[in-house]
C-alpha cells in the first residue's frame, strides 16, 4: 500500500512539475516579441537618466514603494553609462512563467547584456502588465563578469 502512495504521490508531482514547465513556455512564447520590443525601447528613453523618463515606464506598485530620492539616487548611478546602443536577447525566466500562474497581471523577468555609450551591463528585469501595456516592477543593471 506504502508503495501505491509514494508512486501516486511521485506520478503527480511529476505531472504537476511538467504541467508548469508546458505552461511557463506558453507564456514565454506569448509575451516574447512584445517584451523584446518593450525592452529595448524602454531602455533606450530610460538612458536619458531623467527621472521622469524613468517613472513613467515604472509599474503603479513600484512607484508607491520608491521615493522621488530613491530614484534621483538610481538615475545619477547610471549616468555614467550614457545612451542605450543595444542589447542581447532577453533570457526569459521560466521560474517566473511557472509563478505567474499565481499573480494577476503576470511578473514576468528578463535578462540581457546590454550595452551603452560608454560601457556594458548586465540587465535584469520584472515586468508587470498595466492594461495591455508592459511596466517595470523591477529593474537593476549590474557590472558585466570580467572575461
């Protein structure tokens, strides 16, 4: 009997884990070009590194958690990188596909090199839908790994 369960208990989990799998690609495969496109196209009037232009790609969630200080801070940090020029694919999480079976509107991350005027980094981001329009909730552009 001890065995049924634990097969029982192993074929579901199985099931359950693949489900998620099929189901994160779906939504990778749903949201990719319009990501990419917003992606790019954010970053490239984000890197005026004005803090209007900022705030007006960040999600409703996000803006009532950072403080008009927070992101003069964040801008003048990223100054130094200058206009966006370009950026690799953006690597979608699947982890993020399988959660956003949990969340409505759906937080779906990204990550990318990417590079600026002056220098590269390494993007990740979480967008949320506001509407039918992407947002960020959440954005960091870190130092590249020293080849």
């Amino acid at each position: 009997m001890r065995n049924i369960t634990v097969n029982v208990f192993v074929i579901s989990g199985l099931l359950g884990f693949g489900g998620l799998y099929y189901y994160s690609g779906e939504v990778e495969a749903h949201y990719k070009v319009n990501a990419d496109r917003y992606l790019a196209a954010s970053l490239a009037k984000i890197s005026s590194w004005d803090v209007n232009d900022l705030q007006a790609e960040l999600g409703k969630e996000t803006l009532e958690q950072v403080s008009e200080e927070q992101l003069q801070e964040l801008t003048a940090s990223y100054r130094h990188l200058g206009a966006f020029e370009s950026m690799d694919e953006p690597l979608f999480s699947r982890l993020s596909g399988a959660l956003s079976i949990l969340n409505h509107p759906p937080k779906l991350s990204y990550s990318s090199n990417v590079r600026f005027e002056h220098g590269s980094a390494i993007m990740t981001a979480t967008l949320t839908l506001e509407g039918q329009h992407f947002k960020y909730y959440n954005l960091n552009l870190g130092k590249p790994a020293t080849e």
